[in-house]
C-alpha cells in the first residue's frame, strides 16, 4: 500500500473518531503534577541545596477534560472514544514487537481501536513513515501481526496458562543486513512481580547474535501501609559479555501526598549507586 494512501486512511480515522469530539460534555478537568528533589546521592547529604533547576523537577504533568489528555512526560495528546484512541505524539515510532525493525522516530499520529475480539493499533508520522498492526483474541491464546514501512513484518502468539504467559514472536525485513529474528519467552506472574525468561535470536543489526535474558521483578511489595518496596534483577548474556544489573526502592508516605524515595542499583564493571528524593503530588 502506497504511503499517500496509509495516510489518507489514517486521516479519515482520526477524523471519524474525533468528529464528535467537540459535542462532548467538558465537565471533568483533571491537572495532576509531581515535584521532585534530591536530598542526597552518593556524593554526600544535600548535593543540591539551592534547589536550582536541575534539582526541582516535574518529571509528569497531566491534564483531563472529557475524553481528552495530554502529558508533558510521554509529550502526547490523546482523544479517547468508546472504542478506539486516537493520539498525537512528539516523538513515535513503530517496531515489530521486540525484535527490531523500527522506523524512525518522529511526530505523528496513533489509532488504537478495540472491537473485541479484534484490536488494531496503527501510527503515521511526519516523515510518511507507517506500521499497522493487529491482534485477535481466541480466548485461550491471542495472535497478532504487524507491518511497517521499512517493508519489515512479524507475528505473535501468545499463550495463557495458569500464572506463566509463553509468548513466541518473529519478524523479518528488508534494512541492510536484517532477515529474520525470533523470540521465545515465558513469564511467570507473582503477587506483586514477575519473573520472565527470554531468548532470542537474531541477524539485525550485523553481526547476528542470539541473547538469552532472565528478569524478576518485585512491585511496590507492601512492608506497611506507609511504605513499598520495589526491586529488579536483569542477567543479559549474549555469548559474548553477560551483564547483571540489580536495583531496588523503598517508597514511604510522610504525609498526604508526600513521599520519600531511596533508589539504590548496580551494573555489572560499574560503580554502586544511591539516592534520596523527596516528591510533592499536587
């Protein structure tokens, strides 16, 4: 399909499912933000005393009216209908799943419409650049598809069953030096966490390379009501070099929207890291 065409189609989506947009009924207006400072990193207590503008952040800002949104953390704009969303992104691109084949990243606009048991998300950007995608849900198993401008493609299966989730993907492209890719991973659901295991192989970018990954993750585990934890542990080995890299967080709620951070990590040949913030929820 030519790229005047996918654009057009796009188009005409957006302006299907926005036409209604301004009939709706504004009555809702959300603004949501966080300030952050740091109290303390490796470096010693109070690192940034003055607070100056390095140090006093607003890392996500958030506005709702209706069915409209906007973020200055993912730079978007969204109009959200009973069945599809429609968005407007600063910067947007389109992979084949987790195997490469990406096109460009640029401005440009995002459809994601679900009429169950089919979801179709699709993205067209400023440089005329395109990916459509779409998965049907069977109920024990989803399948999918996807197809981008750089004439790369790819499907997924995935499959359910009880608390591990095996997913298998595969792509293929056109760029210099790619072919074909594949992905084989499990993950495994935990209270608050997962585990995942993955291996992949592929040829893009040269040389090609098969990696194995293994992750667990630990979510906002409650130690009281005042206060989460949070770890990772990711071990990468490619063959060639194996990297671990650990982190963890301790989150405590001092008061009604006040809470204290402490963020601790390391990767494999580098040095251990550390860091208190305070952060303000208006």
């Amino acid at each position: 399909m030519k790229k005047g065409l996918i654009g057009v189609v796009v188009l005409a989506f957006v302006a299907l499912v926005c036409g209604t947009a301004f009939a709706a009924n504004f009555e809702t207006v959300d603004f949501e933000a966080t300030l952050e400072w740091t109290i303390f990193d490796e470096t010693g207590l109070m690192p940034a005393a003055d607070y100056g503008a390095s140090a006093l952040t607003v890392p996500e800002l958030t506005l709702t009216v209706g069915p409209w949104s906007a973020s200055t953390e993912d730079a978007y704009i969204k109009y959200t209908a009973e069945m599809a969303t429609v968005g407007l992104y600063a910067a947007t691109s389109y992979a084949i799943y987790d195997l490469g084949h990406d096109i460009t990243e640029a401005q440009g606009f995002t459809v994601e419409a679900d009429i169950a048991p089919l979801s179709v998300d699709v993205v067209y950007t400023a440089d005329q650049d395109y990916g459509v995608g779409g998965t049907y849900d069977a109920g024990l198993f989803s399948v999918g598809a996807k197809y981008n401008s750089t004439e790369a493609y790819g499907v997924q299966l995935v499959y359910p069953m009880d608390a591990i989730t095996f997913t298998g993907q595969y792509a293929s492209g056109k760029l210099l030096g790619a072919t074909t890719a594949y992905l084989v991973k499990g993950v495994y659901a935990l209270t608050a966490g997962e585990i995942t295991v993955s291996y992949t192989v592929s040829d893009f970018p040269f040389p090609s390379f098969k990696s194995t990954t293994i992750s667990a993750g630990l979510a906002d585990f409650p130690i009281t009501d005042t206060v989460l934890l949070g770890a990772t542990l990711e071990n990468i080995d490619d063959g060639a070099t194996t990297t671990t890299t650990i982190t963890g967080t301790a989150t405590a709620t001092l008061a009604e929207g006040v809470t204290l951070t402490f963020e601790a990590g390391s990767v494999t040949g580098e040095d251990f890291t550390y860091s208190g913030m305070i952060g303000v929820a208006l």
